[in-house]
C-alpha cells in the first residue's frame, strides 16, 4: 500500500516535469497533467516489476517515472488529436 502512495506522489511531480519537458503544444489543463503523470508512474512501477527491476513492494524511481508519464502524455497527445 506504502508503494503505491508513493508511486502517485512521485507521479505527481514527474507529470510535472513531464509536461515541461514534452515537446508541442498541449491542451491538458493542471489538473489532467496530474492524472497522465500518475498513470506514467504507475505505468513505470508496474512494469519495473514485470521486467524485474523492481521488488513486491518498490515503487519505480523517480527518472523512470518522468519517461512513463512522458510515455503516457504523448499517447495522450496522439489520441487527442484525433478526435
């Protein structure tokens, strides 16, 4: 349970940062930043454990959560555009 506070925390800010280091223009308000750089959090945490890099109860470190949310905000930005 700890882990999973912490990968939201985490992706919070690499949402953040995320954002700031996606390039293009981006119609994602704050609040929808947020949520994508959670979900690239969990994302990276996830599959750190599928891979095996990350025990039962780690979550995924703090540059492997940046590149899942950037993973998750250019899916975001190619699904977006076209609708």
């Amino acid at each position: 349970m700890w882990s999973l506070i912490v990968a939201i925390v985490v992706g919070f800010v690499a949402g953040l940062i995320a954002r700031a280091l996606h390039p293009g223009d981006d119609k994602a308000g704050f609040l929808m930043t947020t949520v994508l750089g959670i979900a690239g959090s969990l994302l990276a945490t996830y599959a750190g454990r599928l891979l095996g890099l990350y025990g039962e109860n780690s979550a995924a470190g703090f540059i492997a959560s940046i590149i899942g949310a950037i993973i998750i905000l250019f899916i975001y930005n190619m699904l977006s555009k076209k609708s």
